[in-house]
C-alpha cells in the first residue's frame, strides 16, 4: 500500500492498494451492497463517508474510471482506498498480455488522484 496526500489544504489520503488474490464473495453482503447503492442514487441530499474503497483494473484509463474516481473521492472526508488488482489476478483475464504492469495502473491512478 502506499498513502499520497492529495494536496496541503486537504486533508483526504490517498490509498492505494495491490489486490493479489481473489477475494470470496458473500452475496448476503453484495445484495446488502445493492440495496445501499439504490439509497445513495436516489437521495438528494449530499452524502459524504470517513472512509471509502473501490477497485478495478485501472488499465486504459476511461472518462468512467475517472468519474468513479472523482466521485468517490470528492464524497470521502478523511481515507480513500483504490484496490488495483495483481497481474497474478489477471492472467486469464482476456487479451491479459496486453495490460499494463501493476505498477504502471497504481502510478496511473496515483498521478490522477494528485492532478485533481
């Protein structure tokens, strides 16, 4: 894991994560996941969280990872966390060969993170 501040007069940390094994799913916490996500759509009023996690690939950076990252970023009051899966995780991944290392997706998002 590596912390970036973001900038001085803020006091969100950046965190960036190498997911290096498959995680088990518990779709009780997925459905749960779901029936939130529909919550926050739909509300008006603006939500912010202490802590926020996402993650991905992260390669061929496109205008919705930066809008996924924007968000939740602009959302989160203290820590953000960016999972950023392993190669390992990807070898069967389709056109695998053709990713960018893990250390170019982490430095990626890290620069984007810092420009905004």
């Amino acid at each position: 894991s590596s912390y970036d501040k973001l900038s001085q007069e803020e006091s969100l940390s950046l965190v960036i994560h190498r997911i290096e094994y498959p995680a088990e799913v518990d779709f009780n916490i997925e459905e749960s996941f779901y029936t939130n996500a529909k919550k926050v759509m739909n509300s008006k009023e603006d939500l912010s969280w202490n802590h926020s996690v996402i993650g991905g690939t992260f390669d061929h950076i496109h205008a919705g990872h930066l809008l996924m990252l924007a968000t939740a970023s602009q959302s989160t009051l203290d820590t953000f966390h960016v999972g950023i899966a392993a190669d390992e995780l990807l070898k069967n991944k389709k056109f695998a060969e053709q990713l960018d290392s893990i250390e170019i997706r982490m430095e990626r998002v890290r620069k984007i993170m810092n420009e905004q």
